[in-house]
C-alpha cells in the first residue's frame, strides 16, 4: 500500500453522485411493475412545473423536425442521426427541473454543445441499424414475391398468393423482433451519455440491460402511453402537446428509477 496521502486511487470508483440523486447503477436495475406507471406521474409532475416552456419547446422541435424532414433524402437521414442529440438536450432541461432549476428553449440544443459526436454516433448506429434492417425486410419479401410469380408462370394461383402473404407477413414480424432491441439499445441511450458521460456503444449496451430488466414495467408504460396517444389525437392533436412533454419527462423519471438506488 503506498504511503503518499495524495497519490490517487487505485481501487474503482462509482459514477459521482450528489446524495440526492443516490448512486449510480451501471446496466440498471429491475423495477416493480408499477413503476411503469410511476414515470408517468413523474413525467407529469415535471411537466406542471412550466407548462408553457414545455409546450413551446414541443412547437420549435415540431417546426425543426418538419423543415428538416422535408429535404429530400438528406433530411430524414439528418433526422434520424441528430435524434438522440435533441434527445440528450432535453434529458439536460429535465435534470435541471428535476433539480430545481428551469427549463429554457435552449436546452433543445444542448446536445450540440457538449456530446455532440458522442450523441450524433448513437443516431448512426441506430440508422445503420434500420437500414440493415429494412434491408432484411425487402429480401425476404422480394424472395417471396419471385416465389409467387416464378411458381405461377406469372399468373399467381390462390395457393402461391396466400404463400406470398404468409412470407411478407414473416417479414413484418422478423423486422418487429429485429427492431425491439434496437429501440431498447437506443432508448436510454442519450441519457446515459449526457448525464453519466458514457460512450455511444457503452450507452446504448447500458441501455438495452436496463429495458431487459424492466420488461414488464415497460408494458405498462407503453399500453397507457398509448392509450394516450389515441386520446391526445382526438381534439386536432392538440393533445399532443401536453402528451410530448409528459413522455420526455417520463423518460427521465424512468431512467432515474432504473439506473439510480437510493
């Protein structure tokens, strides 16, 4: 054992952690069912605190993702690798309330001023990761589709239709299975980057062992989100924009209670 009082420490240290956060659990922990529920609430509780700041932050990230989205091509590709940037900027304005502080438009941006690459390259895998995906999707659907017509002579008859059917069908259910951990990799993500200053591929593996854990929570937490979605559309989708801030700040709520014990 060295004898130098200042010398640093050898042994591994924990994420700091302020005592009201509590500490930091690398991979996350699993969670009562309830808890799905839970975030919610804790989405809505940061929501309450400054309603009108959520909602015009919700009103420039729609013309933002708008505007973009409609260049050609290039746009939707923007979208999707700058999607966890915006992400992480919003985890930072929901820490900031979380911690008594206030939420600001600016908070949308700042992703792009601290973790831009580190966020930009979670976007990049998740894209590769779709495209890959699709990719998939079209072969095997293609295969089935020259299946149907070779078989026939050109002229499907009723049994290699409904094979067909039952091949683009798999096809939908191999790309729903595909794309689950990915959204599950992603999902933390950009909170684990920007608030525990983890590696895109650290982040998202963090990210996927916390969703893993949680999976029952997680399907209480989708059916009454989407219970709200269908709800929130129903006046012009207006509803949508009390519903975007609560789903954000559930997020949060979630990722403190999965990745933080007391």
């Amino acid at each position: 054992m060295s004898s130098n009082p200042y010398a640093a420490p050898k042994a591994a240290v924990a994420d700091a952690a302020t005592p009201s956060q509590g500490n930091f659990v690398p991979g996350g922990r699993g969670v009562a069912a309830g808890r799905g529920w839970d975030w919610i609430v804790g989405g809505w509780e940061l929501f309450k605190k400054q309603p009108g700041m959520w909602i015009g932050l919700v009103v420039v990230g729609l013309v933002i993702f708008i505007v973009v989205g409609i260049i050609p091509l290039v746009g939707s590709l923007a979208l999707a690798v700058l999607g966890p940037v915006f992400g992480g900027g919003v985890v930072l304005g929901c820490r900031a309330l979380d911690e008594g502080g206030e939420l600001e438009i600016g908070h949308l941006f700042a992703g792009f001023k601290d973790k831009l690459g580190t966020l930009a390259a979670v976007g990049a895998i998740n894209l590769v990761a779709q495209i890959v995906i699709m990719l998939v999707v079209m072969l095997i659907s293609g295969v089935g589709m020259f299946a149907l017509f070779a078989g026939s002579g050109g002229e499907p008859g009723a049994g290699a239709a409904a094979g067909a059917m039952i091949g683009m069908l798999l096809a939908v259910l191999i790309a729903l299975a595909l794309m689950l951990p990915v959204a599950m990799a992603v999902w933390f993500a950009p909170a684990l980057v920007v608030l525990n200053d983890r590696g895109a591929v650290e982040a998202m593996k963090e990210s996927f062992a916390g969703c893993l854990k949680n999976i029952v929570p997680f399907l209480l937490y989708g059916i009454v989100l989407m219970v709200a979605g269908v709800i929130a559309m129903i006046p012009i989708f207006l509803g949508l924009l009390v519903l975007l801030p609560v789903a954000a700040g559930s997020l949060y709520a979630a990722y403190r209670d999965v990745y933080y014990s007391s």
